[in-house]
C-alpha cells in the first residue's frame, strides 16, 4: 500500500509540472486567489480567539527556605569587608611641622612623622606654604598614601610629590613632574565700590581682577569711571595639576558694562603671530600705548598745576605720578630704544624711551633700572622698579610723555592711540574662537542673573 501511494503521489507531481509548463499564468493565479481567501478566513476567524479576561486564573504557591541567622553571620564571614580607606586634602603653611600638618589632616601615624622629618625629598614638603596636599589613611589613622603638588620653577609645569608604603609597610618618597592643564572658568560681578571688592566678592583671584582692569584701563578710568550698578563678566584659564588649580592663566575673553556701554575683549593667538586683545568686531583692544606703566596702581598727582610738594607753591606738573610701593615693577608703555638709562638731577635714576614720531616718555625715581643704552623694548617689558630717588617725597614713579619736545598728558596719549585690526588672512580663525568666547561670556552672565533671583 505504500508502494502505491508513492506512486500516485509522484504521478500527481509529474501532471502538475506539465500543466504549470503548459498554462504557468493561469495556475499561478488560482494559487494566488487560494491564498487570498486562506489570509481572509484567518482575519476572519482570529476575532473567535477566547478574551484573555476570561481565561481561568490559578495561584500557585510554593514555600521557600528563608536562611537563618546563623547562615547569615556565616556567609559574611567567608566574605570580609573591604578596609576603610580616609581621605583629606589641605593647604601647607609656612609653619607647618611634619607633626602640624599630619595632625590637621587626621593622621596620628608617629612613623610617617619621622619619615616626613629626616627624609631628603619628603622635607620639601614643609616650611613652604601654599602647596596642596592629600593624604590617605587607614581608620586607624595610619598614613598609606601622601601627595603634594606645586608649580615648577618655569610655572609651565608642576612638581608631585608623592609618599607611600610598600608591600612590606616601609615608607618610600618620589618627585614626579607632570603638565599643567588648562580649563575655563567663569565669573561675573556688579560693581558695589570698587572693582576689587567685586572681584573678591565674585571670588575672582586677583591676578585675574589686575588683568581685567589691564584689559580696559585705556577705555575707563577704573579710579573715577566706575559706578555703583556696573557690571562684569569674565572667563580666564585655571592652570590645574591632577584637576587641582594651581594657578591663574589669562583671561580668555571679557565685557565690562560701565554707565551703560559695553566693553568687550577677547583673545587671540596664531602660530607665528603675536597674541593680543580685541574687540567681537575684529578691532584690537591693544593700542600703542598703555595707560599706565605700573599693573595697577593710585594715581596719586595728575598732568597740570598742582602744588609742589618740595618747592611749594602753584607749579605745573608735566607728568602723572603712580604711588607704588619701592621695588614694585615699571614697564614701558609703548614699543622703542632705551634713549639714556642712568642717574640724572632730580629725576634720580630715570630711564628715557624713543618711540615712533619722536615720541619719547620718561620714567623717573626709580629704585632700580634694568635696561641699558640702545636695548630695544616693547610694550609691557619690565624696565626698573618704583623707588624715590631724586626730588621725591616718597616712593612713587613719575612718567612724561613727551612728543616733538613737547610735554603731553601721557593718560590722553594712551585714549588717542590707535587699534590695530585682525589681520585678514586669520578673520575667519577669529571669528570661530569670538563665537565660542561669545557663548561662555553670555553663561557667565547667566550666572550673575541666577544669583540675583
């Protein structure tokens, strides 16, 4: 019987091929409609599924060992906890001891003490203040790890102490140098009285609070401009080592709102090209001459008459003098040659400086003089320090502009000069680092805004 059936299957196969050979457009299409009407009974009858709301619900349960007390005490015996490890960090001070500063930070460790005392590269650590510092400790309060952290001489890079225990538990000491990394931060302020109560206030570092006023000292006299309402805001580099800020880098970009009108710089630097200062519009906020030869300082006489202080009576001063502590820093205010650098009369000692157009500006009772006869300078260079040689009073620097001979108020000098643009072949360079600048000044405005809600 199966012989037979195969037989009949296989001739059924054999009549099929030859009708498809013969009418393929007319089988194809039965098969076609055939499998229509398979797809829409299924649709058809799919409806006539039971509702899963009426499918029969059954509760099955199961009883479970719970473990017991002892299976518990037992399980966290086989698994021991991991030790506990304490961390803090701190500041050294000047007059730390390896005893003071261990004891601030929590550790009572008499070995480590000893170590930090009569070892040759962990006592750099003491006597010095300002370094950062992070240990930890066991919660016995026993020394494992202590790191420092301080500027290398060349402040481009960073010096890490580091101080630990070996597998055997003996203490070992190594210097490691590494690169200081660069971030942003912003801040903003709203003038209150002065610029530098701001900027404290803002928790701005003062090296960053001097830059600022660098940066518009030309646009606003930062001793009578300001008024209460003005408002700031800035981003400046953090130089960190290990995400620890060591230092201040410089300040990126900057608007300063002062009675209404908006300062802005930011800056810019190509390989090849000398970085500088300029406004969004492409507009260099560096001109030929500074305002001031001194970082920031109290003007303490202006151009004019004035009563002498030494001869008495209504003279014309020629200058503008800066009160600055002896030894504080003088830089030119313009590019140029060292015209005579030496003592001179009541001057005492004074440096003179040629720059373009016969142009020429004097520093006078300086402490010190740190150019010679003929040096080329430019602006910023640091040229003597403030001192009160000569006819002076006290220490103080005197500054002259004089042009074609002619004396000039060196402060009307530094308003008049001139800007110089963004050089056209690096526009579009600038205009991609402004719009960055642009989005971080606008969030650090955003803070300020938040704080005042």
């Amino acid at each position: 019987m199966t012989r037979s059936l195969l037989h009949t299957l296989a001739s059924l196969a054999d009549a099929t091929s030859q009708s498809l050979a013969r009418h393929p457009r007319r089988i194809m299409g039965g098969l076609g409609v055939l499998l229509l009407g398979t797809g829409v009974t299924a649709f058809g009858i799919a409806p006539l599924a039971p509702d899963a709301a009426d499918l029969p619900v059954r509760q099955v349960v199961e009883a479970l060992d719970a473990p017991t007390q002892q299976d518990i005490h037992s399980l966290l015996a086989a698994q021991p906890a991991a030790p506990l490890v304490l961390f803090r960090s701190e500041t050294t001070r000047r007059d730390d001891t390896a005893q003071s500063l261990l004891q601030r930070m929590g550790v009572a460790d008499s070995q480590a003490q000893t170590f930090l005392r009569n070892d040759a590269i962990a006592r750099q650590l003491l006597g010095r203040a300002g370094r950062l510092v992070s240990v930890e400790a066991t919660e016995k309060q026993e020394l494992l790890r202590l790191t420092a952290r301080w500027l290398s001489a060349d402040e481009r890079s960073f010096t890490r102490l580091v101080v630990e225990k070996d597998a055997q538990g003996a203490l070992g000491s190594r210097l490691e140098q590494g690169a200081l990394t660069a971030s942003s931060r912003l801040a903003s302020g709203v003038i209150r009285s002065s610029l530098f109560a701001a900027t404290d206030a803002a928790g701005i570092p003062d090296p960053v609070a001097i830059q600022l006023a660098e940066m518009f000292s030309s646009s606003i006299d930062f001793r009578r401009d300001l008024r209460q309402g003005d408002r700031f805001n800035v981003v400046y580099e953090s130089l960190e080592a290990d995400g620890e800020s060591l230092r201040t880098g410089r300040i990126l970009s900057a608007e300063f709102v002062n009675e209404g009108k908006e300062h802005q710089a930011v800056w810019f630097e190509e390989a090849g090209h000398k970085g500088g200062y300029y406004g969004f519009d492409g507009q260099s906020s560096r001109r030929f001459y500074l305002a001031s030869p001194l970082e920031f300082s109290r003007v303490s006489s202006g151009y004019g008459m004035r009563f002498h202080p030494i001869t008495g009576g209504r003279k014309a001063h020629m200058g503008v003098d800066y009160a600055a502590p002896t030894g504080t820093p003088v830089r030119t205010i313009g590019d140029g040659t060292v015209e005579f650098a030496g003592e001179q009369r009541g001057y005492g000692n004074v440096i003179y400086i040629k720059h373009r157009s016969n142009q020429v500006t004097v520093y006078a009772h300086l402490s010190r003089i740190g150019v010679r006869k003929g040096q080329r300078v430019s602006q910023g260079d640091f040229i003597g320090a403030v001192g009160t040689t000569g006819a002076s009073t006290g220490p103080h620097l005197h500054l002259e502009f004089r042009d074609n001979g002619v004396h000039v108020d060196p402060l009307a000098i530094a308003r008049q000069s001139e800007s110089i643009p963004v050089p056209a072949a690096l526009r579009q360079r600038f205009d991609a680092v402004a719009q960055l600048q642009r989005m971080q000044l606008n969030a650090a405005a955003s803070i300020q805004q938040a704080n005042a809600q």
